[in-house]
C-alpha cells in the first residue's frame, strides 16, 4: 500500500499513517511519502512509541511495518 | 505580589527587587560612568557594586566581566574570539542555532549526543575550541562531561544561569540576565584572564563590548540576581517536586506522550503524539495558560525543533514548560488536568 502525504504538514502524515493501519494485520507494510521536513524524526519516533517499524528508503518515501495493534 | 502562575513561558516576569527599584536606579544612574562629574563619580560607584555582585554570584573576577546589550551577540564574541585559523570549534547537535551560524564560518566539528543528551568529549584534539551548553534551554539536559586538554572553552549559561559553576578551564562565558529574572536585553560576557582570546568586533582600543550600556540595567539586573538566588535557596525543592509531579502525571495520565530528557528543575519538554501544537498552544492560552513549543507549525521558519529531533523525541505535539519561583502546586494540578483535556480535544 502506498500513502501519499506529499504536501501535507505535520502532524497530518503521521495521523493518516496510523488511521491507514488501523484495520490492517500485523505485518502489514506501507510506502509513505512525505516531504514534511518533521516527518522523517516523528515517524521513528511513532514507530518507537507505538512498537511498529519504519525506514527510510529515499528521499521523501519511508516503509514502515506494522508490528503492534 | 502580582500573580504570574499561569505562565509556563521561558520568560519571567522581572523580579520584584528590581522593578520597585528601577524608576529610583533610572533617577540615579543617568551619567556616563567613566565621565568625572560628580553624578558620573556616583554612577561609577553603582556600576562597581553591580559587577561585584556578578563576580560573587557567576564565580568569575570582576574585571573579567563585559556587558552586552544584545546577549546572543556573545555566542560570536566567546567563540569566534578563540578560533585561529588551524583551529577546530567542536559543538553538539543540540547546541543553539546560534553556535550552528558560526561553524559555518570555521573548520568545525558536530558531536552527536548520546540518547539522553550527553556529550562525548573523548575524542578531542588540542587545536579544538569547544562549544559547551551547561543546560540546553529547550529541554533542561545537563551537560556532564567537561572537556579537557584543548584550545578554548567557551561556556554557555544562558541556559543555566547561577545553578551551574564554570569548569575550571573556562575560555570564554555568557550568561542572560532573564534566568535570574532581570532585565531582557542584558547579557553578561566574560573573558578569562587566562584566555588566548582576540576581540573578533572591529576595535582600536582594549575594550571588548562596543558599548554604550544601560547603566541602570545592568543596576537592576544586579539587584535581581541577588534576590533570585536567595529564593532559589528556599523554592529550589519545590520547583524539583513540581517537575516530578509534572513528569509523573503526563506519563501515567496522558496517552501517546513523549518526555524529552531532563535536567534542570525548571524545564519540562513534552510530545504528544497526533496532536498539532499550534492548535494545542493556541487552546491552552484561550484557557488562560502561556506555554512554549518546539514543534515545526509553531516555529517561524516552519521547521522542527532540531534539539528534539537530534534526541529522537517526537516533535509534533510539543509543548515546554518552565516553572517559575511563583509557580505553586495548586496552579499545576489545575493545569494539567486542563492540559490533559485539551490533548484530547485536539486528537478528536
């Protein structure tokens, strides 16, 4: 699955990401892109907090894993 | 007294001593001190009790002492003055933009800290001038390590103030007189007799500060500083207990929150996760609080703060606190349970 959050300001990106995982099994994994410049601290942040993964691919586009409900 | 409690903002309100005195010290301390008129010889008088009060407070001599009517000017004064062209300045990752502006201009190095915001100093050479924060003003962290065996050592206070002594091998040292509730717009620059320090301002003669000063700030800022630290005597243990009720009741009451790491009594930095600051800020003072945030959609430039992001702290949703003298156990309680209502409306 691809989340496209291009243009979007924090803490919007990071609210999709976690509403787009809501239904899904663990193990699920998503592409998210955002350009926000908080995107990329918060994101690893999330992750740690909420006891999934994320990393970064390239510029702007992050795959993250879902490892907790 | 009035009362100041909802205020979590850095800023403090000027300190009582001082603002009583100061129509009386604007009354006195007209003349140009270095003048030799009897009113400029009664000025001289008020201008050396002040630096003596520094010298005894800041633990550094009095003619080491120079005065700044705009204190970041100091960050350029105290490292710039140290750097020769074979030398490194060496600063962290959560050292202030101020520092970052100047090591574009120099050879330099950034140390990434460590989790908690510790320095490792370990790996230094003797050409390295360092940049050392005795207490980052975002988060409270307390810097432990001390770096030795190098070229200069300029400390920044302005986040400690009087709490934290100076290393010994201190080069060069800024404090701001608003963390012991003085005047804004006075900065206290010193440069060790000890230093190999060259005055990086355009200058003929010895002095270091291109001056004028406020005579009768620098008067208050003195009366200030003398007050404060005598409260600070007594309301120390509260503002330790106040921080501890703070940390522990976010962490245990507010979901999806992040505690930056600590230091300092007085600062609590904390994120909350799918919260935008802006609009948490925004409700908070509609409420009738004031607090500070580091988060991008508050900031000017749009951008995170960097000390939160260099931690690995979330830094959507942040608020930071500073807990004044006049803040009471009362004035927290309420405050956080309409903190706590107020992360939720804006998660809804």
């Amino acid at each position: 699955m691809i989340l496209d959050c291009l243009g979007k300001r924090c803490p919007l990106p990071i609210i999709e990401l976690a509403k787009a995982l809501t239904d899904k099994p663990l193990g699920f994994e998503v592409t998210l892109l955002s350009d926000d410049p908080a995107s990329e601290p918060d994101l690893f942040a999330w992750a740690r907090m909420t006891g999934n993964t994320a990393k970064s691919l390239e510029a702007n586009t992050f795959q993250i894993t879902k490892l907790a409900n | 007294m009035v009362s100041i409690t909802p205020n979590f903002q850095s800023e403090p309100r000027l300190h009582e001593a001082a603002r009583i005195a100061l129509p009386h010290i604007f009354e006195a301390a007209w003349p140009d001190p270095s003048k030799l008129g009897i009113d400029s010889k009664s000025a001289a008088l008020l201008l050396n009790e002040a630096r003596e009060t520094f010298s005894s407070h800041l633990g550094i001599r009095s003619d080491e002492i120079s005065f700044l009517g705009e204190p970041n000017l100091g960050f350029h004064m105290g490292l710039s003055g140290l750097m020769s062209a074979d030398e490194r300045l060496v600063y962290s990752n959560i050292d202030r933009m101020d520092v970052f502006a100047i090591a574009e201009t120099h050879q330099s190095k950034m140390l990434k800290v460590s989790p908690t915001g510790q320095i490792d100093f370990s790996d230094l050479a003797p050409s390295d001038v360092v940049s050392l924060q005795l207490c980052n003003r975002e988060t409270g962290i307390i810097q432990n390590g001390r770096p030795e065996n190098i070229a200069g050592l300029f400390v920044d206070a302005t986040g400690s103030g009087t709490r934290i002594g100076l290393p010994e091998n201190w080069s060069t040292a800024l404090w701001d007189s608003t963390t012991w509730a003085g005047p804004s717009g006075m900065g206290i620059f010193a440069v060790s007799k000890s230093a190999n320090w060259k005055n990086p301002l355009p200058h003929l003669d010895g002095r270091i500060n291109p001056g004028p000063n406020s005579l009768p700030l620098i008067v208050a800022s003195a009366l200030a500083v003398d007050s404060w630290v005598a409260d600070e005597k007594n309301l120390a243990a509260k503002i330790a207990a106040i921080n501890g009720d703070i940390r522990s009741y976010i962490s245990s009451n507010i979901p999806d929150s992040d505690l930056a790491p600590g230091g300092a009594d007085h600062l609590i930095s904390a994120s909350f996760l799918y919260v935008n600051a802006e609009q948490l800020v925004t409700k908070l003072a509609d409420k009738g609080y004031s607090v500070d945030s580091g988060s991008a959609c508050s900031a000017a430039n749009m951008q995170p703060s960097h000390v939160l992001a260099a931690l690995g702290v979330l830094t959507q949703g942040n608020i930071r606190l500073t807990i004044h003298h006049a803040t009471t156990f009362e004035d927290v309680k309420t405050f956080l349970e309409i903190l706590s209502q107020t992360v939720s409306e804006c998660r809804s």
